[in-house]
C-alpha cells in the first residue's frame, strides 16, 4: 500500500473543530520557488509546476525502471502546496512544494533528471 503523508499525518492537514498550536516537524519538500505572475499565460509559475509534477511523478515510477533509489517506498503523491508573498508593488514570490520522504529527497541531490 502505498505511503499517505496527508492520511498518516493528520494532525498537520486536517484541521481541529477549534483553533490550536501544533508543532510541526522538520520534512522533505521537493521545491521550486520562483518570482512573477502566476496569472500569465505560460507564466514561469506553470512552467515551475509542470516541473515539480514531473520530478514528483518520476520519482514515484523509478520503482519501475532500473535505478532503484536506496530507501524506496512507495507514496501517493501530496496536493501541491504553496508559500506567496510580496515584497513591495511590483511581482510575487513564491515557493512551490510536494512532502515527500527522504529517499526521494537524496535521490534529487544524487541525480539529474
């Protein structure tokens, strides 16, 4: 069965009937972040997630090629987060992210894709 970080980590995802603090742990991302309008058509931000996606998706399936990533397991791939924020008038920041478990994260370090 393949590993779950939204199910398996609820208390950060799902939320409380009533506002609380929660600690949250040191995690893997695969991240890009970049500057710019997300709104654009062919906006870098697009271009970004169409990247994130595919290094995401590649990792899942490498179980099925001929490198095999120290540490494998299999995981559902996490919704997409997002961090946004503006300095000043002109342009947005932001920083696009997947969860993922440390293999995945080493394997990004280890290889180019």
């Amino acid at each position: 069965m393949d590993y779950n970080f939204r199910k398996e980590q609820k208390e950060l995802y799902v939320p409380g009937k009533s506002p609380s603090l929660i600690n949250v742990p040191a995690m893997k991302y695969l991240t890009v972040r970049g500057h710019g309008d997300p709104n654009q058509e062919n906006s870098e931000y697009k271009k970004a997630i169409e990247k994130l996606y595919a290094v995401a998706y590649t990792i899942k399936m490498s179980k099925k090629g001929t490198y095999q990533i120290p540490d494998y397991f299999d995981f559902v791939v996490s919704p997409l987060e997002g961090l946004w924020w503006q300095d000043g008038i002109t342009g947005i920041d932001y920083k696009v992210l997947f969860h993922c478990n440390d293999s995945p994260s080493r394997l990004c370090y280890s290889r180019r894709f």
